[in-house]
C-alpha cells in the first residue's frame, strides 16, 4: 500500500514543482491550484507508477551531483573553446546509441537528464523496452570517440545504480561489469561521425 501511494506522488508532485515553475512564483494561491490540476490531470489521464528503489545511499548521491558539476563545467570551457580558439579541423557531430544496464524509468529518465545537462551532447530518444539512449554529440572528431562517449554516459548510469538504483538494477550492473560489459551491447556499437549540420548514423 505503501509503495502503491509512494509511486503516485512521485508523479503528482513533480505536477505540482511544473505548474509552480511555470509560473515562475512560489505562492500559496499558485500551489492550491498546481495540487488541484495535478490531481485532475492525474485523474483523467493514465500516468504510469513510478516505481521508487526504496534505497538510497547519500554518500554516492553526493558524489553524483560533484561529478555531475564538475562534467558541467568542463564541457562549458570545452565548448567555450572550440567556439573561440583556432579552429584546425572542420565541426562534426555523431549521433549514437548507448544500451542502459537498468531497466528502471527512474535511472534512464535521470541518466538522460544528467547527460543532457552537460553542454555538447543531449539525448534524441529513448527506447524504453530494451534500455537504449540515443544521443548526438558536438565536435566529435572519428569514429574512434564514440567508445569513449559511451563509457562516460554508462559511468553517469553507474554513478546513479549505485546511488538509489534497486536491488536488480544492483545485480545488472555487477553482471554486466564482471563480463566486461562496460561500453555498451553490440546492437550499440556502431555509429558515424558527420559534418556540423548533418548527422550520423547508429544502429
């Protein structure tokens, strides 16, 4: 019952944070009517439970958001760079695919958010069924990069599993880094590099 209810206001209050922020002012009269259009949205169309872990580690999560900060920032001088310095090759994008280890909304929503937070890359798509993040990447040089983009977007989910992933998404982890699993599934593997402006290719 308890998770039941948890896994509903989930949710309804991230309902009410959107029409707050909407509105861009904290009142008392803007959160009566973001709590009254939360419930009716939320009893007249279907939203899905939102199924909470029931753990998290404070330790890991604080070292998610100083790495999260840090990545931020360094991606900011990065693109700062590229958009003021001497240009000595031509700007490419890729776009490519990264299969998740989890198989929790919770984790992929959070590790696409986290991921698009950082300047240069934001995500296209998510194919929930089988866990794959699709994402296109600034100034990406050869096909030789994307590995090293993988590994960096599967070190954000990493990061996430073991700050308030479940249990399964605990054992799925361990699973797939014991089989040296760490850059992504074959399906994932493939992808191209194209000039600014065009576009690459994953499958």
């Amino acid at each position: 019952m308890r998770a039941r209810i948890a896994s509903g206001l989930v949710p309804f209050l991230g309902l009410v944070l959107l029409w707050m922020l909407l509105w861009g002012e904290f009142s008392l009269i803007n959160l009566i009517i973001g709590m009254v259009l939360a419930l009716l949205v939320s009893a007249v169309f279907y939203l899905p439970a939102v199924r909470l872990s029931g753990r998290l580690n404070p330790w890991r999560a604080l070292l998610f958001l100083v790495r999260l900060v840090w990545d931020i920032v360094v991606a900011s001088l990065q693109i700062a760079w590229v958009a003021i310095g001497p240009r000595r090759h031509p700007l490419t994008n890729a776009i490519f695919a990264v299969t998740l280890r989890t198989r929790s909304d919770l984790v992929m929503t959070f590790t696409a958010e986290a991921v698009s937070l950082v300047p240069g890359s934001i995500v296209l798509d998510l194919d929930r069924e089988e866990g794959i993040l699709y994402l296109h990447a600034f100034n990406v040089l050869s096909l030789d990069d994307l590995p090293g983009l993988r590994r960096e977007v599967l070190a954000t989910e990493r990061r996430l599993i073991l700050a308030a992933g479940s249990l399964d998404d605990l054992q799925r982890l361990r699973d797939a880094e014991s089989d040296g699993g760490t850059s992504g599934s074959s399906s994932a593997s493939a992808a191209s590099a194209a000039p600014a402006g065009g576009e690459g290719s994953a499958s």
